[in-house]
C-alpha cells in the first residue's frame, strides 16, 4: 500500500541545545535558566540556585557534550536518514547576558559548524530559538519575561540569527512549548519569573498575574520576530510550538464534559489561539476574571499579534489525561508539565505518563479541523531506562513499539485529510531529562554512554531502535 505520509515528509529526531550541548561556560557562553538547575528524580524534585554551589551536580553543564561531539553525531542522524533535525539556538551563547551590544562570535560559530554538517547530510535544520535557555543574567536584572522590555532583547537576538543562518536555516519555532509559561516548572525553565529564588523548580511562588503577564510578553515577542521574518526573509516559514496534551471529560457527565473543554481552552488552545488567528480568543475575558488577571498592554499590541501569525503550527505529544467537574477529584496522573486524573484505559511509562496513542490521530485533527495549516508533531517518545549490553547493543523494543504506534496514529489521521509536515520524535541523542535532570529517563535512538551520577565515557552507541527508525524513513512510513 502506498505511503500515506506525504512525499516530501520530514522525518528526524528533536533535541534541545540546553539538554545535550554541554560545554555550558565555554567559548563565551553565559549560564541559562537550565544552567542553574541541579539533577532531580521522578520523586525529588531538581532545584534551582541563584548561583553555582560547590560539591553540586549541575546536569546541563556537560550533558552529553553534542557541543563536541556534533560532527559523530550528526553523521549518525544522517545514517539513519533523517530529513530534518530539531535543535535549539541556545540563547545564552549568542548573548551570554542578553543585552551585550555585539553577539558572541563564538557562539555563532558554532551553529554555522552544526548547520554546514547537517547540509553535509541533506539534513534540513529545524530551529527553536528559544527552548528553556533564557540567559539566567536576565531574571536576575529583570525578572525574566515579567519585564516587557525581554521583548526587545529578545527581538535583537532573533535579528542576530536570522541574519546569520541567512540560507542555512528555513525552518524556525519562536517559543519551545510556550503554553508551558502558565505550569510552575515553565514558570522557571521557560519565562523565567524567579529573581532571587532558590528551591524546587515546581514550588517557585508565582501568580496566575504574573504568569499571564509573562506570557503576553513572549507572544507579543513571538509576533513581531514572526513579522519581522516575513518582511525580511520571505523564504523563512515560522512556527509556533505547544504542549498539547488532549484531555477527556472523565465521563459521559456534562459538568466533566465543560469542565474538560474549558480546560482544554485554558491549557491546550489559548496560546496557539493567538499566535495561530491573531488575537486573543472570545474566551479570555471570563478566562481572565475568574483567574483574576488583568493584562498590562500597550498601545499597538493587538496589531502586532495579527499581523505576526504563524506558517505552520508544531507541538509535542506524550501523554493525555481525563478531567472531571468535581473538584473534590485529586489529580492522579503526570504528564510534563500539566496533570489530570488517571485513564483507566491507558498504560502508563515509568514516570507515570500515560500512553494513548489514538490520542495523537485525535489532536492532530481537532487541530487541523481548528486551524487548517500544516501541522507538525516534533515531539513524541518514550522516557525509560535502557540496558546497556556488554557488546554495546540496546534493545530497546518497548520505545519501538511506542514509536511504531504513534506512527500509524499519524498515518491515519493523514488518511483523514491532516497535511502533517513531518516528525521529530525527542531526544534522538539520549539527553538530560528537563522535568527532572536524569539522564536514565532515556528516549533516544542513540545511546549515550552518561549517568545519572555524572559519569560516562560519552561514547555512542546505536539501539535497535536506530536500525527500525532508519527502515522507516527510507520507506517513508510504509514499513513499520
Ligand atoms: C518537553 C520539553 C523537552 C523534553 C520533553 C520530555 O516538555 O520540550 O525539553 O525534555 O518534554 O520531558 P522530560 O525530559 O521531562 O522527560
């Protein structure tokens, strides 16, 4: 039967440069958000420190070094055929506090060297410009995206790439995951809102105000650098990128059918609402008052977030969750970064994500039937711990099997008439864990000889997963 993934579908993996580059002080780089982070597990949270402490494992500060490792690595993504590679720019490279007058050339340097070696291997960069590597000397002067003036820092530094990766790089998302602003661990990893704290990254005290506030500010940022790219460099096609979780009213009840619709709008659409349509949606008004949040805006935003809409719409995908209209129901299952209550359908991996495959083919329609532009899922995958064997091979049939589901998801939602662009599964290279700093929770295709404690050769090594995802690309989905 012929594929029904489209001829020119972008198959490849997704990393982010805060969980894999390492190399966190060299040549220039100034510490993010991430880089202040210290490891945590499942159970205990990781923390975040207004400075490097002594004697304290910092998991992002050598990652598995795909800073100099870049070159094995990317040959290996070529091996396996990939069309597109997801990385992020990490900010704090370009400009180490964000507001130098003159990027760092260092830094640029090196995403020249990453571009040019993935054209080596017709690989099609996919960029994030920001992906939880918000330079950390920004909260501590600003309060991280609470200052609308990280709008401007923010713009100079989209102008700085874009300038630079001018032919190398088409394919741009403004804000990794931007719903996430509105969960505590995004108010730390993604918008910042945490001068002079230290503690647990999920117990950070802030505000529905302040996460809001936040959040007007990194869509109003979104807007203008989308603008600003469709003026100047009319080959660019701009996305944006959301958590989607798709959540289901608990049962048949109406009160958990409302209750999980406005949820859903809550969560799920209000962000893509805007960047997508332009506007803030017909909801937020009520939304607003019941949360108790009243925006600060300025004269010209509403026209900045219209004229600033995005390409295509990209989003990851993990898990799903149930809700229910009484409140008295305790929220029982995880999920990055947004919770619910337990499916009792579903399985769930180690780290208590709930595994729904169908889900996928759900979303991507309720998306496509919303918004009607292509979409592309550039992220999905399997957390878990592998075995490594003695003759350096991972057997890892369980991710498989994850992968190949969700696979035939997208293939039947493409059969229902979704343009799907492509798919980037996470954390191709096994990588630091950004809900909790492990590096046991593994996802990758390639494993990278590194632990939880620090230590590790960093070599690499193919899993079987590497060899079944390779097949499956260079039969664009036909073989799963
Ligand atoms: C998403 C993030 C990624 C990534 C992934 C898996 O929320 O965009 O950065 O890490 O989830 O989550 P985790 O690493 O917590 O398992």
């Amino acid at each position: 039967m012929a594929s029904p993934f489209r001829k020119d579908f972008l198959w490849g993996g997704a990393c982010a440069a805060n969980q894999f580059e390492g190399a966190w002080d060299v040549d220039g780089k100034g510490p993010s958000v991430s880089d202040m982070c210290t490891n945590g597990t499942h159970e205990q949270a990781k923390r975040i420190t207004t400075q490097i402490r002594p004697n304290t494992l910092y998991p992002s500060h050598e990652a598995v070094d795909f800073y100099h490792h870049y070159e094995e690595d990317i040959a290996l993504l070529g091996e396996m055929g990939f069309k597109t590679f997801r990385t992020s720019i990490n900010w704090a490279r370009i400009f180490p506090t964000g507001e130098e007058c003159e990027p760092n050339e260092a830094g640029l340097a090196f995403y020249d060297r990453v571009f040019d070696c993935c054209k080596q291997y017709g690989i099609e960069p996919l960029v994030t410009i920001s992906h939880y590597e918000l330079p950390y000397a920004l909260v501590e002067k600003y309060n991280g995206w609470a200052d609308r003036r990280l709008v401007d820092c923010f713009f100079r530094y989209c102008e700085t790439i874009f300038k630079r990766y001018e032919g190398k790089v088409k394919y741009w998302l403004t804000f990794n995951e931007i719903n996430c602003g509105m969960a505590p661990l995004g108010a730390v990893l993604s918008t910042g809102l945490i001068r002079g704290y230290e503690g647990p990254v999920d117990q950070a005290p802030t505000t529905q105000q302040e996460r809001f506030q936040a959040l007007h500010h990194q869509l109003v940022a979104s807007a203008k650098v989308v603008k600003y790219a469709h003026d100047n460099y009319p080959d660019y096609r701009m996305g944006n990128m959301m958590l989607f979780t798709p959540t289901y009213p608990l049962t048949c009840n109406p009160d958990d059918v409302i209750a999980n619709q406005r949820n859903m709008q809550k969560i799920t659409w209000f962000c893509s609402d805007v960047q997508v349509r332009g506007a803030y949606p017909y909801y937020t008004k009520r939304l607003f008052e019941e949360l108790d949040v009243t925006l600060v805006t300025e004269p010209g935003d509403d026209e900045i977030l219209r004229q600033g809409t995005v390409d295509f719409y990209t989003c990851s995908y993990y898990v799903s969750n149930c809700i229910s209209g009484d409140p008295s129901r305790t929220h029982n299952s995880g999920g990055n970064l947004v919770d619910g209550i337990k499916n009792p359908y579903l399985s769930a991996s180690e780290w208590g994500w709930q595994i729904d495959p169908k889900g996928l083919r759900y979303s991507l329609n309720e998306i496509y039937g919303r918004y009607g532009i292509p979409i592309m899922v550039v992220e999905n995958g399997l957390g878990a711990r592998d075995v490594l064997e003695e003759d350096g091979s991972v057997h890892d049939d369980y991710r498989i099997d994850y992968l190949r589901q969700h696979i035939e998801q997208m293939a039947e939602a493409a059969k229902d008439g979704v343009y799907l662009m492509g798919y980037t599964p996470w954390g191709c290279i096994d990588l630091v864990s950004a809900s909790t700093g492990e590096m046991a929770k593994r996802y990758g295709l390639i494993y990278v000889e590194k632990y939880d404690d620090g230590t590790g050769s960093l070599a690499r090594r193919r899993k079987d997963s590497f060899y079944w995802y390779q097949n499956v690309i260079r039969t664009n989905g036909e073989e799963l």
